[in-house]
C-alpha cells in the first residue's frame, strides 16, 4: 500500500486515519486509497497509536491494519538525477550590447495562472506580462470541459478531494489538493465577479460530471468552450490594470540569475530583438510541453519552454515521467488533432472498437467514466487487439438536441469532416495533454531558485499526483497563480529599487565542427515527435526508453553546437531538452504508476509512490549512480 501522510483524529472515541483533515469514515476510507495494477482500491482505517494529531506516515500491514511510521522529514534534500543541459544561455549577450527594462515584477505567460497573478499585485508595483503569442492564444483558452468545485449542495469539500487523491494513484500532496479544493468556490467566485458567464439552469450554475468525479461540479461556459469564456472575461480585467504592460508575440529564451537568484530574463521579440529584463521577482506561468509529442491536443505555442528556461536556471524539477494523454482526440488522418471533451463521456456517450464492442467493462467498473490514465491505456490495448488505428465515441443513444446543444463547438469540429455527432461514430485516440511534471513549488508557488515563482502546467506543485482528475487544471492555475502573484507581490514591496545590471555575461567560442549545413528544423521536429510518441508515450519499456534516450542525446548535441537567432530553434532546443528529462525519469520509475504505464513492469510498486527530482549537472557528470524509483534489490 502507498504511504499516505497525514494525522490521527479522534471521533468520538473511535480513531480514523484522516488525509489532511477528512472527517468522514466514508471519506477516509476512499482516500486512504492505494494503487494495484487493475484499479484503485480503499481499506478501512485501524485504531492508531493512543496520540492525538500525531503527524504519521500509514502503511498496510497483513491484517488490514495500519501501522504509523515517522512522517517523513521536509529538510531539502540532494536531486535523484543530474542532468547535464548542454547550454546555461541559449544565446550569447553582453549588457553593454542590449537593451535594458527595469520591472517590479515579470509574469512570463499569459495563461490563466499569469493573468491570475497579473490580477493579484497592487497598483503601486509595476509589472510586466510576457506572452509568447497574443494573450488570447494560450492552452488555457482551449480547455473545453471546464472548472471543477463543489459547488452543488450535495456536494462537499471532501469528495472533490478523495476524487483528486484516487485519481493521483498515491502521489499526491493531500494538504496541497485540500487547500485547492476549498479555495475552489472563492476563486470560481471571482471569475463571476470579473465577467466570465458560465452555462446556466433555472438560474443556478450548470454542473457536469467527468471521469473520475462522484459528483455533477464542473462548471462550464459556452457549453464546450469553457477556457475561451474564461480567458476573454481575465483578458478584459488584466487589460484595465494601469500597472501592467503586456508584451505580446515576445519569447522567453532564457531566466538571467546571478548569486544563486533569478534577476529577471533575456527575452526576444521581432521588432526589437534582445532584450535584458531585469525584476526584483519572476512568475513562470508558461503552461505545458504536449508539442513533444506527435499526438498532442495542445497548440504550436506549448513546446516546454517554461519547463526548460527554469532547468536552465538551476530550479528543481519533479514528476516529469508523468505526462497525461488525453484518452479521445479526434483521428482524422492526415488532419490537426482535436480534443473531445470528457465532458462528453460525463453525458453518456460508449467508447466502442471498430467492431462496434463497447470495451471499457472489460477494463474498469467505472467504464467510460474511469480517470483518463485509465482509459487512455484501456484504448491503446483495444487498438493494439483489433490492430485498429483508433476507436470510436457513440453518441447516438442520447437525445440529439441535447447533443447539439450541449457541444456546439465540438459538432462544428465534426460537421467539417462530414460527422454527425448525434449519429456517427466520432474516431478517437489518445494524445499527450497535460504535463504534470514541472518545476517543484509549495504551497505558496515558491521554486527552489530563490526570485522565481511558478504556476500552472510549468508546475508540479502536489495537487495531481501521477494522474490529474478532469478539470481541475484550470483550479489550480487560479489558485497558485494568486498564491504566486501574492507572495511575490510582498517580496518585490520589501525590496528596493535598484536600477542597475548586475555583471552577467553569455558568450562562448565560436565552434567549427566542419559542418555549415543548414538545419532542416521541422524534419527534426517531426522526427522528435515521433520518437516520443513511439517509445516515450501510453505504453513505455526499457529498450524503447534507452534507444529513445540514444537518439534525442544524439540530436541534442547535434544541435547544441548551433546559436539560433529565432525562436524556431530555441523552441527545438528546449524540446529536446524536456525531453531528455521526461525520459531520465521515465527509466528510473520501474514501475506503473498513473499516466507512466511500463509494459515491463505492469504494476505499482507500494512503496515506491516518491517523487523523482532532477536538477542541472556539469556534462561531464554522471547520473549512472542515480536511484530507480520502484527497482527491487
């Protein structure tokens, strides 16, 4: 059975082992939970040792008991893998060369969690907001199903969060996903509050229900578009701030840090080239990385960029094997990919294979509303026995205006490939989605690189484990986008201003390695892509991992010896990078755990539900002496 901390509670004389403060024995029970290879399972708390409020780690014992063991220590502790990022600075500057900028504080990314933080600072500090396109283009904006709370009478706090801990499969923070989930209705609140219009029913707020919720309480808004809505009311609010400036179409090549502290970033844009931005604090809120993969939901703009400007700089990464796969995308050969809401299996629609079988019984009791690690993998097995290339959403049981009126957006993705939501068969595949890896925050969005905070899908702040629960991404870019904007706010207003460049230079010889030949970067991307997506992707084993990790180290160096002058090649850059750190962790997980399935190694191991952490390392350091998470002695 996976560790679980948390405290022992007396109630009336009968003690429960509680996560984090759930009173219920019912609630216990289902979040004092572990992770077998089939599915997720929960046990009855024994009596505990006669101390009140004891902070304790629970254990399975053979009797179905449980033993407390000490909790384990928060003391920082040495990363698990070392590894070298070729390049601290991807591009060569002098500061008597380029411009300078002077800000109180710098948000890079203008997704929700950027212009959460962006709402969060007092108009007495400056600050500007870094957006990589325009500030309506973010994943932020393409989130479909929604923002999950409990917000439903029949509903509680402590159902939303057993939901967020069975579906994290032993990973995550139970103090982290308690404080999310009863910030959620405060923060939907203040959606309200700044404009955002959400679907309605007799005046109240329309609540659905997706995998792995108990409950109807994902609050949506144009029926299938909720990140649009949502992002339009937050870009009108953070337009009005007469403190902020927003830098739109401007790319984030690399964090400047000097003395073991972030100082701002050397930043890029077309009319005015490099730029130094020097800022008493820095939010990374960059959002994710699914352009990795071949398959992806994501737009072109998420290409790991946060993930890999904060490796640079030194900050602590976590969980980075964990990437989540979307299990229904459309597949439409030879077409850009779509995603197809969970909500849409939260209204009923069967997941059935090419022969017309309806397959989840085979996989899961909670059929097509199991949590998206499992049916994403329960459809790559069907694919693989019916040597199919997809399978297949049926809507065609449930009353069609209710279809059409329920998904507008996605019958108008459908309609221009000549389907008919309410009658034909949507075709449908897994593609990667969310990274759950990140940089390691607390509770207050504070890295480990003192000066940088963070937010959102750049994050791995606790909340999602190894697996995130359906809807609640854009709760957590709230929440740790108020707590980062918050907490650097108050850093940057005890600090003084100091309007000078600290002696921080990036060059480096020219290299001639006999070679001028000119990169073909979208064949490599491609080539990336496919790699990841082949031998890094739903289903991972040892030799595909290795032989995966042999190319992209290959292509790494290839490309390190190159100094691009456009965003096209860092974008290649920091790709391969994440990549690389995506792959180190998935090798060291000798296990399956949530989203990271190995084939060779099918099932969790109990004791092994720990973070895997890494951090830079010298090239010449070896990373070979690193412990494997869930390898047996």
């Amino acid at each position: 059975m996976a560790n679980w901390c948390g405290s022992m509670d007396w109630v009336k004389d009968r003690a429960l082992v509680t996560v984090s403060g759930f009173p219920r024995p019912d609630d216990a029970d289902r979040a004092v939970a572990y992770y077998d290879e089939d599915c997720v399972t929960s046990r009855r708390a024994g009596r505990p040792p006669d101390s009140a409020q004891v902070e304790c780690c629970v254990e399975s014992v053979p009797d179905g008991s449980f033993s407390p063991t000490p909790a384990s220590s928060h003391e920082p502790k040495l990363p698990d893998l070392l590894i070298p990022s070729l390049h601290r600075f991807l591009v060569r500057f002098h500061p008597k060369r380029i411009a300078h900028v002077f800000t109180d504080v710098l948000i890079i990314g203008s997704g929700i969690a950027g212009l959460r933080a962006a709402l969060e600072l007092p108009e007495s500090l400056h600050q500007i907001v870094v957006s990589k396109d325009q500030l309506s283009q973010s994943n932020s904006a393409y989130a479909q199903g929604g923002i999950a709370g409990a917000l439903d009478p029949v509903d509680d706090f402590t159902s939303h969060a057993a939901d967020t801990i069975a579906a994290g499969k032993g990973m995550c923070d139970p103090a982290i996903v308690e404080m999310v989930v009863r910030e959620a209705p405060e923060r939907i609140g203040e959606l309200l509050h700044w404009g955002t219009v959400f679907d309605t029913v007799n005046g109240e707020l329309a609540l659905t229900r997706e995998g792995g919720h108990t409950h109807r309480r994902v609050a949506h808004a144009l029926q299938d578009a909720t990140g649009q809505e949502i992002m339009r009311a937050l870009i009108a609010a953070a337009r009005a701030l007469r403190n902020a400036a927003f830098w739109e179409q401007t790319f984030i090549i690399d964090l400047l840090t000097f003395e073991g502290r972030c100082r701002g970033a050397v930043v890029w844009n077309r009319e005015h080239g490099k730029t130094l931005v020097w800022a008493k604090e820095t939010i990374l809120a960059t959002g994710g990385a699914g352009q990795i993969y071949r398959e992806t939901t994501n737009p072109a703009i998420a290409t790991a960029d946060g993930h890999a400007v904060a490796f640079r700089a030194g900050a602590e990464m976590r969980d980075m094997e964990f990437m989540q796969f979307h299990p229904t995308v459309l597949y439409i050969a030879g077409s850009s990919r779509h995603l197809i809401s969970e909500a849409v299996r939260g209204e009923g629609a069967y997941l059935r294979d090419c022969a017309g079988y309806r397959f989840m019984g085979d996989y899961c009791e909670q059929l097509e509303l199991a949590p998206r690690d499992e049916v994403s993998h329960a459809i790559a097995l069907q694919m693989e026995k019916t040597r199919h290339p997809c399978v297949y959403l049926d809507l065609s049981h449930l009353p069609q205006q209710m279809v059409r009126e329920r998904f507008p957006h996605i019958g108008r993705v459908c309609r221009e490939f000549g389907l008919d939501i309410t009658r034909d068969p949507i075709p449908v595949r897994p593609g990667a989605h969310y990274m759950i890896g990140g940089c390691t925050v607390d509770a207050e969005g504070q890295t480990t690189l003192p000066g940088l905070w963070a937010a959102g899908e750049v994050t791995s702040s606790g909340l999602h484990g190894a697996n995130r629960l359906a809807s609640n991404s854009l709760l957590e870019g709230l929440v740790f986008g108020r707590r980062a904007g918050l907490n650097a706010a108050a850093a940057a207003q005890s600090a003084t201003d100091s309007f000078s460049a600290v002696p921080l230079i990036s060059d480096w010889p020219q290299v001639d390695d006999g070679t001028d030949d000119e990169l073909n970067l979208t064949d490599l991307r491609n080539s990336l892509g496919a790699e990841m997506w082949r031998s890094v992707g739903i289903q991972r084993n040892q030799p595909g991992l290795e032989s995966a990790q042999k190319q992209v180290e290959f292509w790494s160096r290839y490309v390190a010896t190159r100094e691009f002058l456009d965003p096209r090649g860092w974008e290649l850059q920091n790709m391969l990078l994440v990549s690389r750190l995506i792959i180190a962790a998935a090798l060291s997980r000798n296990e399956s755990r949530g989203t990271h399935f190995r084939s060779d190694h099918p099932s969790a191991i109990p004791n092994a539900a720990r973070h895997i952490t890494l951090a830079t390392a010298p090239e010449q350091t070896s990373n070979s002496h690193a412990p494997q998470i869930g390898k047996q002695p």
